[in-house]
C-alpha cells in the first residue's frame, strides 16, 4: 500500500513523466469538486519510459489490486514486445530465417495485426519494420555523420510491412525476407495503456487514466464528473501548453520532432523516419491524436508527423481526431479535424 500515493480531486496534477523526453502532455485533473474524492496514483519505470496508473472512485484496497493488476499487465506485454528481451515475440520474429513462422502471442499478434492496418491506411508511412533505418539515423546521432546514399537505399530495401506475413489462425508472423527488424517503438506504449487500462476497467475502475511515457488512455471522466482536462504541448516551448482538450474515455497520444531529434552539422533531425525516403521525417512538428484505442491514437500519430496534411482524409476516413503543429518563424500554424473542436469545449464530449 505504501507504493501507491494518493491525492485529492483538488490536485491539479494527474499525468506526470516528463523525464526521457518523451512526454509530451501533462493531463491535468479538473479543478474545483465540493467533497475532494481520492486519486491513487503510482509510477513506475517501464518501456523504457515512466508508466503512471491513476485510478479514483474506490477505496485504497481496490485502487491498490487494480493497479497491482494494471502493472502486471504492462510488465507481461513489455516482456512480449521488447525487441531487447532476447526471447520476446518482437526478438523471435526479428532473429528467424525468411520463410520461418513464429508463434507469438495474441497480444503481439493483435498489436501487429493494428500497425499492419494504419501502414496499409497509411501507404506504408507507418511502417513497424523500419527498424533498419532507425538503427543507420540513430548510429548517425551518435556519430555526427550522416548515412551515405548506400546505406539509406541499404537499409530502406528492408523495409515494408509487406515482408512481415500474418496468419491469424495460427497466431503465426512469418518474415519474407532477410534483415527485417520490427521496432513497435511507435505503437507499443499506446497499445500497452490501452490494455493496461482495460485491466483497470475489468477491475472495476470507472474512472482513471494510463499514462505510458505521455501516451495517455482515459478512462470514463474525472472522478468529479468532469471530463479529464489535458494540456497539448507547446512544440517551441516544451514544458509549456500550446492547448487545452476536454476527453472523457479516449486515447490521447502525441508524436512530435521537439524533444527526441538529434542534430547533425547544426541540422535538426526527427527520431521519426520517413520509410518512402529513409531520411527522418519532415513533417509537422507535432502531432496529437485522439482515439477510442491507444494504438490506433499512437500509430496515427506517428503516421501523420511523417504524412502531414496529406495524411489527412486517411486518418479521418479511420475516425480519429487530430491537431498538428506545424512552426515556421516562431509560429504556429494549426491543421486539425473537424471534430477536434469538440474535445475544446468542456462538456462536449460525452465519452460515446
Ligand atoms: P512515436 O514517438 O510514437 O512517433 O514513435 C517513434 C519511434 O517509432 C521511433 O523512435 C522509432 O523507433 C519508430 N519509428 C520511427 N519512424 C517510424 C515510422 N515511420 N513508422 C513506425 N515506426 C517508426
Ligand atoms: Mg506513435
């Protein structure tokens, strides 16, 4: 018991882990409640990032257990789809031969069976097998030197979602070629709060969130019954809000260039790669989204900061709702969905 802290419905912090640089909001509990309601909220390091579960509307005992289960959950699929746990599925599939089938999980298999859907939405911007160019535009970071024609055209040859074979009655994933490396980096974390929040809600949670590095999974409203009050990031100045969105049961998760980059000879580069051209993506400077599902809210997000606005009637037609930030001289310029401006007024969206 003593791991969980908790707080009242009048803290103003809900979502916190702004560390490693890869949080992108901060959600901020609603404000003013007549008989302050208890929020349980416990963080722990995981995905390479800080997951915090916060949960309200129960008791200690029952925030404790649903939680405890919650974690669980995240620690059981983290062990699944880390590409560097030796006998992860992501692992398997990356060390078998072409042509070999692996059985993996059915959450792996669910996982990649999503990010299959939005790279085929997507025309191949989201791609899971980007792996190999991640690793040459990672190792140019590092280095200071960019990759050379060859070894961009090297790498990209490796990579399409095509080369990766689903099978869904046999829960099987079978590589086509030589050199594919799945890196779930873009969709993991919001696959992982969405089931993580799904635990909490088979435990009885009613109101809560999941918050997995900054992509975040509400669930129902704050526990005042208000709906949970989340600032966007202000791409030039991160730490600070840009926008405020009003959400009650949804996914929100943001991709942006601001916070994971690297520069080379004084040129800033996204950790976000374009796998049309291999190079780092030069899209929006950030992007949110927000879904029913947390996977499909990651995936796009990332789908979009490399499509931008071309991205736009795909995500659309797939029913999610987006803002991009787009910075030029110190300004921003905003391109979001028609819906999107219902999550801006408070009550609007009633969850459904
Ligand atoms: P996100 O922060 O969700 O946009 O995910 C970015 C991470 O996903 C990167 O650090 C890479 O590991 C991986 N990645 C980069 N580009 C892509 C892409 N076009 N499609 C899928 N995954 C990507
Ligand atoms: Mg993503």
């Amino acid at each position: 018991m003593s791991s969980i802290r908790y707080r009242t419905g009048l803290a103003v912090l809900a979502a916190l882990s702004l560390a490693f640089g890869v949080s992108y909001f901060r959600a901020i509990g609603s404000k003013c409640s007549t008989q302050p309601a208890k929020r349980f909220e416990k963080t722990v390091k995981a995905m390479d990032t800080f997951v915090t579960v916060s949960v309200s509307g129960v008791d200690e005992t029952a925030a404790t257990v649903a939680t405890d289960a919650a974690f669980a959950e995240v620690k059981r699929l983290e062990a699944r789809l880390s590409r560097f746990e030796p006998d992860s599925d992501i692992s398997m599939i990356n060390s078998a031969s072409p042509g070999e089938a692996v059985k993996v999980s059915p959450a792996s298999f669910a996982v990649l069976r999503e990010a299959a859907r939005i790279s085929e939405l997507s025309g191949g911007a989201f791609d899971v097998t980007v792996g190999p160019l991640v690793a040459l535009w990672r190792k140019a970071g590092k280095t200071g030197v960019l990759p050379s024609e060859e070894d961009i055209d090297a790498a990209r040859e490796k990579v399409s979602f095509k080369n990766l074979s689903l099978d869904a009655n046999s829960n099987t994933v079978t590589p086509l070629r030589e050199g594919i490396i799945v890196d779930l980096g873009a969709i993991a974390k919001g696959f992982v709060a969405e089931r993580a929040a799904a635990v909490l809600c088979r435990r009885g949670i009613s109101s809560g969130f999941v918050d997995a590095g900054g992509d975040i999974v509400f669930i129902g409203s704050n526990v005042d019954g208000r709906p949970w009050r989340t600032g966007i990031e202000d791409p030039r100045k991160p730490g600070t809000v840009a926008d405020t969105i009003y959400v009650q049961s949804r996914a929100v998760v943001t991709s942006g260039n601001y916070r994971r980059f690297c520069i080379i000879d004084g040129k800033r580069y996204s950790h976000v790669i374009d796998p049309r051209t291999g190079r780092p993506a030069v899209g929006p400077a950030g992007v949110t989204v927000i879904a029913r599902g947390g996977a499909t809210a990651d995936a796009w997000a990332t789908a979009l900061s490399v499509l931008g606005k071309d991205g736009c009637d795909a995500a659309r037609a797939d029913g999610v709702e987006f803002l991009m930030y787009f910075v030029k001289d110190g300004e921003i310029n905003r391109l979001e969905s028609e819906g999107f401006a219902a999550f801006r007024k408070e009550g609007s969206n009633d969850g459904r």
